[in-house]
C-alpha cells in the first residue's frame, strides 16, 4: 500500500508538492551546543556520540559503519546547535548543507528514506526555516520548499512502513507538523490527527508508561508533542482530545521514573539522562501535577519515604517486536538518597559505545539475582524478529508477579519471576522493604519451586548484585559488610546474612561520555535447591 501510494500515479492525491509558505515554525525544546558550529569549522562532527572526521566536504559522502550516527546526519536534528551559535558563517553552513543534501537526490541514501528519519528531517528543517530560508536567493528557495513537499508527499504513504515504536510514531508527528505547518496541505489534517491520535492511544499505556517499558521513549514523544500543542494553539486549532489524553498520561510516569538526583531509572533502554530536557518537559506541567501511586501496566514500582526513593522492575519482557534496547533486570532495583543515587543499573550505552549493549542488556548488570551465570531473560537470535525489533530481542519465561503496599509504617513490596524454572525448576523471589523514615531498606532475595521445594543434582553458583552510582565511594569494613559514602557527606552501610560479601569492579554504561569504571557489592554463593538470602542499606546516624 505505501508503494502504491507514493507512486507518481498517486502521488497527486496529496496536493502540489511545492511548499509554497510555511505558516508556522515549530520550537525547539531538545538542547542546542553553539560549540557545534566550532567543531564543523574544524572539520568535526560529533553525532550519536561519535566524533567523526568530514574535512571541508559534505558529511553525505562518508560511508559510516555506525547507522545510528548516519540516521542523525540524515534526520539534521543537528541544524538546531548551528542555530544556537547565532553566527552568520553557521547559518550559511546550515543552508550549504541542506543544499547539498537536495542535490544528491532524495532516493540515493537508503537511511535516509526511512520514515522516521525522513519525519525529523522534515521537522527540523521546519523548525529551522527561518535560518534556512532568510534571506536566499528565489533558486534556493525554491529548490529547499520543492523538497519539503516531496519529502511531505513521500511521508504521507511511507509511514506505514516504519517499524513499531517510537519509529512510527515520530513518522506520524511528522505528518501531522507537515499538514499543519505548510500551507495547502490542511485538507489532510484530520485524518493525519486520527492517525497519530490511534497510535499514541495504543503505545501510551494506561499508566502513562510506553509499550516498549522504555521510560527514555516517553521524553522524546513529549519533545515532539509540546511544540506540536503549541502549533496548534497558535493556529487557534484545539489539540485532538487522543493527543491530549496521551500527554496527560505521560507526564505523571516521568515523575514516577525519577530518582532523587532528578535522572530517570536505568532500566529497558535508558541510558545516560536527558536531565535537561526532563526538567523543560515537566516545566510544562504548570497545573497541579497528577500524581500515580502504581504502575501496572508498565511494570515498575516505587517506593518513597522520608527522601529515599526505590524504583523496581516489576513487569515482563516488552513484546518481541520492541523488544531491541530491552535488558534481563526483572526484579531489578535503582535507589537514591536526598538528591544522590546510591545504587543504579549499568544502563544502555551510547550508540557509539554498540560493542557494551550484549554486557549492558545482561541480568549482571543489574541490580539483581543471576543465577548459574545465565540471564533471566534469553536472546531470541532470528533474523526476522532482528529486522522487526530492530535487534536481538528478549523473551523472559513463566509469569512475573508484584504486590506493593503502602502503609503508616513504610512502603512493601513482593515480586517474583519465573525465569529460572525451565531450566533449574527455580522462581527468584524478592522483598523490599522501606520504613518510614527513609533510613532503611531490608531485602530478601529467596529462590524455591513454584509449590514445592527443589533439590538440583549439583550445586549451581549464584550472584546478587548492587551496582555503586559513579561518584559514591563504597569500601569494605572488618565486619565484612561495606559503607557507601555519598557525595553530601552521608554514609549508608550494607549489610548481608546468607552469603559472602565483596566488592569487585563494574561498568556504568549510561555514562554520557561512554562506559566508565564503578563499583559494585556482590554477594556470592552456590545454591543446591531453596535458598534465602537477607540484606540491608541502612542509614549511618552520627
């Protein structure tokens, strides 16, 4: 179908593809680096982490190994640092390259075609017209509006074949900012509207949370989204009821994923936090924010008393079609102290850093149960579901449970999973418990047959991790325990009955300038059957 409708025998049914006047500029909330400008100047380009050499050419010319860096060429998102830079020399930068960009020919780069590339192009360049199109000569600009039509004609058919997620959705945001932004193509809006409308409807769960469980996910959709509301509010058109309800949903989980340092929780996908750009999106919520005390339907829990916050994985796998960035920490947990997290997961890398992601996604980069050295969720190696997902996807076995209860005494929460019972007959159950102060969080970690208790014909090792945040300094005493000391001054001690205790190396991989070395307590083992394992993170009082 999207073939059939991009054809030149169709392509008519969309309008002139000219883009004769763009009648409203979307803003840009994602961050800008006016240092940008200074790195092209050099030669340099910095995109998806990597730096890489381009010399006096264009950048389209390179052949990259990394996709995603190509991708973030392709979609000019970048346009908006040379904005920043204010300079004339950058907007004429800005303008040689999208004018390379055109005379290349829109169907020579394969990534380039790709839907939700094709929508960030689109909407950068709209973003950014004014730069583009100031003062140029009638050539250029109409060479750079003939290209935004084609582009918002393509778009219009090939949505359909972008992949699930996020993908999708920023292909149809993109339609609808085309439509709305450019003149003559209103016509089209409200069916644009119902589409993006039905999408988000189906990916925005009912707690607000994102089907992929990828809370990341979340902030880039409301990064497209708020300058979309207020296009339409300058347009003096309401907001699709489907489009508000999304973001109303959406707003309340971001609160909910944060720690108390304000970054979200390392779990499924998310990686080094945009600090920056969470703090613009909820800036945005100006009326008495909505808060969520559970959230089911995504997975996760969180415990809050006396500013100590714990926020668990306490869901399944994502499905197999989005399940490319998920990661093996079912039962997972992260903490933070006053505004210092304590104890965090490894965390997604960069794209430059694709060479951690098979480490990172490992259930021993969590902090959690592993056990006989395996993962509690398996990679599911096909090519079929690796084009769909967009990589190696996740299955984890047997059914996950969680019961959170709040009470006058503190926070309580149970989870379990089964991901160890086909092969050892084994479910990983663990306890968390937070008083009301905040100054103590006892765990228990507890492995046995679903009705009965197991004997295995050998024993099997096991591991228990708790990943140190970077810049906490964790050391450990005579009383073979460990204390954790936090950049204000406070000192927290661990403590562990059931088996040894050690501190051994680990890797942040959510670190924004790559995987960078930590710490770790590990609690060590081996198991022959039913086992019981107690610990604590209690609160040094002077």
């Amino acid at each position: 179908m999207a073939r059939a409708l991009g054809s030149p025998l169709l392509r008519w049914r969309y309008g002139a593809a000219l883009a004769e006047e763009i009648v409203l500029v979307p803003q840009e909330l994602r961050s800008a680096d006016a240092s940008f400008a200074d790195e092209l100047a050099a030669g340099q380009m910095g995109l998806a982490g990597q730096l890489v050499h381009i010399g006096k050419g264009a950048p389209f010319e390179l052949t990259q190994r990394n996709a995603v860096w190509a991708r973030e060429l392709q979609g000019f998102a970048w346009l908006r640092h040379l904005r920043a830079a204010g300079t004339p020399e950058a907007a004429a930068t800005a303008r040689a390259f999208v004018g390379q960009w055109i005379a290349r020919g829109q169907g020579r780069d394969r990534l380039a075609r790709e839907p939700a590339v094709r929508a960030r192009r689109m909407i950068s360049w709209l973003a950014n017209s004014d730069m583009l199109l100031s003062d140029v000569d009638q050539g250029t600009f109409d060479r750079t509006a003939q290209s935004l039509g084609d582009q918002l004609i393509a778009l219009s058919s090939a949505w359909r074949t972008a992949p699930d997620g996020y993908p999708r959705l920023l292909a149809l945001t993109g339609l609808v900012y085309g439509d709305l932004c450019i003149a003559g193509h209103d016509r089209h809006l409200a069916q644009s509207e119902r589409r993006l409308g039905a999408e988000l409807t189906r990916q925005i769960l009912p707690d607000g949370g994102h089907i992929s469980r990828n809370t990341g996910v979340l902030v880039e959709i409301m990064l497209d989204l708020l300058p979309l509301r207020q296009c339409f509010a300058t347009a003096k058109r309401a907001l699709p009821a489907a489009i508000e309800a999304a973001m109303a949903r959406i707003m309340p989980m971001l609160r909910y994923m944060r720690l108390g340092d304000s970054s979200l929780a390392r779990f499924n996908g998310v990686g080094a936090s945009p600090v920056a750009e969470l703090a613009a999106i909820l800036a945005y919520d100006t009326a008495q924010p909505n808060r969520i005390t559970a959230a089911p339907q995504s997975g996760y829990a969180r415990l809050e008393q006396g500013g100590c916050v714990v926020i668990a994985d306490a869901g399944p796998a994502p499905p197999l079609t989005l399940g490319a960035q998920a990661m093996a920490g079912c039962l997972s947990f992260e903490m933070s102290a006053g505004g210092t997290a304590m104890v965090v997961n490894g965390g997604f890398p960069m794209a430059a850093d694709e060479k951690h992601i098979a480490a990172a996604r490992a259930t021993a980069s969590h902090n959690t149960l592993a056990f006989g050295g395996q993962s509690s969720a398996r990679r599911l190696v096909n090519r079929r579901l690796e084009r769909l997902a967009g990589g190696v996807p996740l299955a984890l076995s047997g059914a996950v449970t969680s019961s959170l209860a709040h009470s006058e005494n503190g926070d309580e929460l149970g989870i379990s999973h089964s991901g160890y019972v086909g092969e050892h007959g084994l479910v990983h159950r663990r306890r968390l418990v937070l008083n009301k102060e905040g100054t103590k969080l006892e765990g228990s970690d507890r492995l046995g047959g679903v009705n009965r208790s197991v004997r295995l014909p050998r024993d099997v090792p096991f591991t228990i991790h708790f990943h140190v945040a970077p810049r906490v300094t964790c050391e450990r005493t005579a009383e073979a325990e460990a204390v954790l000391r936090l950049r204000d001054g406070t000192q927290w001690r661990f403590a562990a009955e059931g088996a040894e205790v050690s501190i051994e190396p680990s890797v942040h991989y959510a670190d924004p300038s790559g995987p960078a070395r930590a710490l770790q307590i590990v609690l060590r083992g081996s198991c022959w059957g039913d086992l019981d394992v107690r610990w604590s993170f209690e609160k040094i009082v002077a």
